[in-house]
C-alpha cells in the first residue's frame, strides 16, 4: 500500500552536481536523493522525465544512434542503471551510486504514488496495467499501448506524445522500451504545457506486475543480472548481451584515451 514518502534529506536539485562519464552527465544521486528530488517537484511544473542509463543504452548511444543524444541531454535526472557502469567509473575515481529503473519504479509505487494521483501509464497490456491499479489502489489510470515497432513510425510517435501530454498526470510511466521512451519523452518536453513526471521505465513494469521475475538480489549484487536474464531468454537476449554488450570495454578504453583517466 503506497505511503506518503518522508525524504531523509533535503531534496537536492539534479542540475546542481553532474557526473560527466563516457560523455553522458549523469545525476549522482542515491534512492532516497532521487525520491526527495521527485517528491519536490510542484503538481504544476513544466514536464521533464527521468532516463536511467545502462550498459545497453550507452553501447546504442556510441555505436548505433547517435541521434539520440538529445533525448538523453534532455533529461531532468539521469540515473546509472548498471553496476557495471558504476564499477567503471569508480576504475577514473567518478562516484555513480546505482539506481535500478526496476527498483525506482517500486519504491515510486510504494512511497511517492498516492491513490488519487493521475498516473498515465504508456505501454503494456492492459491486464498489467489493472494489475498494478489495483495492487497500489490506484483510481485514476490512463493508458495506452502503442503498435509494436511505433518508434519507426514519426505519426505513431506523435500519437504517443499526444497521450502524455492530454493526460495531464502527475506521473508518466513510460514502458515501451529504448530508445522509443527516451525520444516520446523528449518530444513531451519540448511541448509548451506540457505538465507532470515522466519515468522511462522499460520492462519495470513486467517486473511489478509478476510477468518476468528479476534476478535474485545476490546476483543482482555481483553484476550478473545481465547473466541471469540471458539464461532466462537466450533468444531474445544473446545478441544484447553477447555481441553489443561488449563493446562496452572499447568504450571505456576510447573515452580514457580521448579525455585522460
């Protein structure tokens, strides 16, 4: 049952300290920094969104799309999603306190989402979608699924675009995976009057609902996730984490070259 969220500090403001690694500013905030930060946005403030960057995300960024750059540089917060990235950093002296997409979703339910809040929720069966209103209590839920491949689609983009914005919510759950939710979000922020808190979430939702089960936390610990989900669904997952998830290394080591350790 969500509880109204009592932050241990004084919320800080993501813009005020940034963490430059591999040309991406991330936020480096911790879970309860991040919730207060959330927490003190008015009900009537500009939209801006939230994108948690793992390996997958940065490997898309540097070798596949560059022109994703702005919808990522467009962020309000930028959270590491990867214990990988993390121990990267740490290897240049950079602090990237992890904050799971998945494990920031269920503490937002938990802790910051009241049940009278406008939650819209892009992506996703509508089955799920019930599931988590009626999980949390939730009473007033809008959603849409857009076509599979809508990201190809400029007309279909707009569309999804147009949801978030008429919602009017409180709370954006965007869950149609990266690099479609970054971009929708993106496109929101840039519309004047556009209002509330977007969350590019991926399959967080999956995760909330019971759908897919997320690694045991041991593992989640010793940066195997990416492992376990492999063996979960080898042939979804074996070129993201066996051919693209490498080139992460070659990243680094260019990035330590161009710009020193």
């Amino acid at each position: 049952m969500p509880v109204a969220f009592a932050p241990i500090r004084q919320p800080q403001d993501p813009w005020s300290k940034r963490t430059e690694f591999l040309e991406i500013s991330f936020t480096p905030l911790d879970m309860d920094a991040a919730l207060a930060a959330i927490c003190a946005v008015p009900p009537d403030a500009s939209f801006k969104y939230v994108v948690t960057p793992n390996v997958d995300h940065v490997v898309r960024l540097q070798h596949r799309r560059s022109d994703l750059w702005p919808a990522y540089r467009g962020a309000w917060m930028t959270l590491c999603d990867s214990r990988i990235l993390a121990k990267m950093a740490r290897s240049i002296g950079a602090d990237l306190p992890v904050v799971a997409g998945s494990d920031l979703t269920a503490e937002l339910f938990e802790k910051v989402v009241k049940k009278t809040d406008r939650v819209a929720i892009l992506g996703g069966r509508s089955d799920l979608v019930a599931k988590i209103a009626d999980r949390y209590g939730l009473t007033d839920v809008c959603h849409y699924d857009p076509p599979m491949g809508f990201g190809n689609n400029p007309r279909e983009v707009r569309k999804a675009s147009r949801f978030l914005i008429e919602a009017d919510a409180r709370y954006c759950f965007l869950a149609v995976g990266s690099p479609q939710q970054e971009l929708v979000a993106h496109q929101v922020r840039q519309t004047r009057g556009a209002r509330g808190i977007g969350f590019c979430v991926g399959a967080s939702l999956d995760f909330l609902s019971g759908e897919q089960e997320r690694a045991p936390v041991l593992v989640q610990a010793m940066a195997l996730e990416w492992l376990y989900r492999l063996a979960s669904n080898p042939q979804r997952m074996w070129r993201r984490y066996l051919v693209e998830g490498p080139r992460i290394f070659m990243i680094h080591r260019d990035c330590r070259r161009r710009f020193g350790p």
